[in-house]
C-alpha cells in the first residue's frame, strides 16, 4: 500500500523544545566564536542573531519571552547611561542645526527610498514608506498595522535592515577600530563588583521597563531605564555598575529577539520583494555613510562615530556596537534618540500624506489588500 504524501517538517521544528533552545545556544556559541575570531564588534550580539535566523526559517517554536526581551534592553539602557550627562543637552542645544540636518537628511532620503519602491510596484501602498523608515522597528511595525500597511513585509523590512545595518556597523568598526577598542569584555567576566551599585543599577532597569511596559511606551524599555540612569548617575544618586557577564547575556537576548524574528512565513511572504528590499536597505545604509562623510568633513566628528550616529537602526544594536568600539557614544545615542522621536512622531504623518498622494493619482499599488 502507497502511504499518502505528507508535507515534511522542517527537521528543526520535529525537535522538542528543549532541543531547539540546546541547538540554538550552539549555533550562538559557534557564530560568536567565529566573529571574534576576526575579532568583529558585537559578536555577542551577532552570533546569537544569526542562529536565530538559522532556527527561524527552520520554523523553530522557541521564541525569547518579552519580559525578558524588555529585561535586557533595560540593562543595555542603563549601559548607555553610562556615557550620557546632562552636558549631551547642552551639545544638543548648541549644535541642533547638525543634528536637526542630520536626522531629517536620512528621514529624507529613506521616504525617497520607499516612494520609490511603491512608484514601481515592488511593494504594496504605504507599506514600502513604513519598511524603510529609519529605526524604532518595533513601534513602526506595530504603528504601520494600525494604519492598514502589510505589517508582515514591514516586520521583514525593518528587521533585515537592523540585521544589515549591525553587520555593516561592525564591519565598518573593525576596519576602523582602533588598537584596543572592542576589548570591554576580555578584561574578565566576573570583576570585582560592588554589590549595592549592581543592585541599584538593576532595580532602575527593572523600574524602568515595569514602568515602559505600563504605560506602553514604544521602545520605552530601552528608553526609560536610560533616561532614568542617566539622570540619577549625573545627580550622584547612582552608580552604575554592570558587570560584563550580565551585559553579554542581555546581549544575548537582543541578537535571539531579532533573529527568531525571521520565521518561514515571512521569509516565503517576503521571497518575491528579497531582491529590490536588499537593494533598498543596501541603499539606504550607503546613503547614510554618505552623510556621516558630511559630518565628517564639515563638522570634525570621527569617522566611526559619524557612521554609527547616522546608521538607520536599531537603536539597541548599535549601542551595543558603539560600546564595543572606542567613540563618542553619548553623540552617537543622542543622534539615534533625536532620529527615533522624529519617526515616532512624523512617521505616521509622513505615511497618510504619501497614501493620499498615491490615491490621488491613482497609483496605490495593493490598496485593496491594505484594506482587508
């Protein structure tokens, strides 16, 4: 007797759970192993994203939970607070026509980037505008669903660029970085550590990520515990204090987060556009390099730090890299942070005018897909 076809499972999605989350700890192993082999920046945020992309498109069930997905970024804020005073305001202040210039030059360039690719009919309506627009991926893709955009090509979008983005930033780190710059870890995993700063420094994390995820602010778990350390570190209330054992497992979960991201269905979904979004997010981060040139040039900034200020994103990653590398971290956070207020804000607006425009002349490719 022929026994009737089956469609196949993945061999990844056969294994039982446990399974998964042991080949998924040994993919990360191998690919951070092999990153700092060729001593690339944030191999520890790398190599856990890529065997997530690995058990991903393996239709793996593992998923990392959000509160400790939000945990993490929280103590990635509070390491970026270390890096920030209140003199960064001043800076701000006194030189916001560079960073007004500057965010709204690649706000510019990545709208220009996704009326092209509605223009010619790669992607669906507004979805190609909220796809490419510039950092904060997860408020983006939450916000181009409310306003009835193909939110599962926008998640494929925005976070191939975040995984672009992170190669491409490290890449360039390790060509620039200088004689000792991306060593933060190798000092020693367990330092000597002063117990109340390490409790101190966690409570404001977990405070401030009960508090984001109270009030639903985007990206807020990222935002409010490094907005709250940074202002108790410069009052003398905190000292921050986080050893590199707990940064490396925070970047762990950052790396599995985006990587378990990529899961079969929107790999297949998003097949047909691979070509023209690869090109597009390519594009756009070469667009970039070309303003932190100008920055370069015309404003004295180095070259790195010029880079990874105007990468298009992911604020948690390129922290991550930043910190790896020897810049000036506090410009580089406020350029991200001025960016993704300005998309938070505009990136709605932004969309409606430019689906107007398209309706208008009658060339809202995908419209009424958008509106089931």
């Amino acid at each position: 007797m022929l026994r009737s076809a089956r469609p196949s499972r993945p061999r990844i999605a056969a294994l039982p759970e446990p399974a998964q989350w042991a080949l998924l700890l040994a993919l990360s192993a191998v690919g951070v192993v092999l990153l700092e082999l060729v001593h690339l920046p944030a191999a520890l945020l790398l190599g856990p994203m890529a065997g997530g992309i690995v058990l991903a498109a393996g239709e793996a069930r593992v998923r990392v939970p959000l509160l400790p997905f939000h945990l993490a970024q929280g103590i990635i804020g509070c390491m970026i607070a270390g890096s920030l005073t209140t003199d960064i305001l001043g800076r701000i202040a006194a030189d916001w026509p560079l960073f007004i210039g500057a965010v709204c030059s690649v706000l510019a360039a990545s709208t220009a980037l996704g009326w092209l690719l509605a223009s010619l009919r790669v992607l669906p309506g507004t979805t190609a505008i909220w796809g490419v627009s510039p950092g904060a991926a997860t408020a983006v893709v939450l916000m181009a669903e409310a306003f009835g955009a193909d939110f599962r090509l926008v998640a494929f979008m925005q976070y191939l660029r975040v995984v672009f983005v992170a190669v491409a930033a490290s890449v360039i780190a390790r060509i620039w970085m200088v004689e000792g710059a991306g060593q933060a870890l190798s000092t020693g995993w367990f330092p000597p550590l002063e117990p109340g700063a390490l409790l101190a420094t966690v409570a404001v994390a977990v405070a401030g990520v009960a508090i984001a995820r109270r009030l639903r602010i985007p990206a807020g778990p990222l935002l409010v515990p490094m907005f709250a350390a940074a202002v108790l570190a410069d009052l003398g209330w905190l000292t921050i204090d986080l050893p590199p054992w707990l940064l490396a497992l925070s970047y762990l979960l950052v790396g599995w987060s985006i990587g378990l991201r990529f899961t079969r269905p929107i790999l297949l979904h998003a097949g047909r556009a691979l070509p023209s979004v690869a090109a597009s997010t390519i594009a756009l981060i070469a667009i970039c390099g070309g303003f932190a040139a100008l920055l370069v040039v015309f404003a004295g900034i180095d070259p790195l730090t010029a880079y990874l200020a105007t990468s298009p994103g992911g604020a948690d990653s390129v922290a991550i890299i930043a910190a790896s590398s020897h810049v000036d971290l506090s410009f580089v956070m406020a350029l991200q942070m001025a960016r993704f207020l300005i998309v938070l804000f505009a990136g709605p607006g932004i969309a409606r005018l430019l689906a107007r425009r398209f309706e208008r002349s009658g060339a809202l490719p995908g419209k009424p897909a958008e509106r089931r």
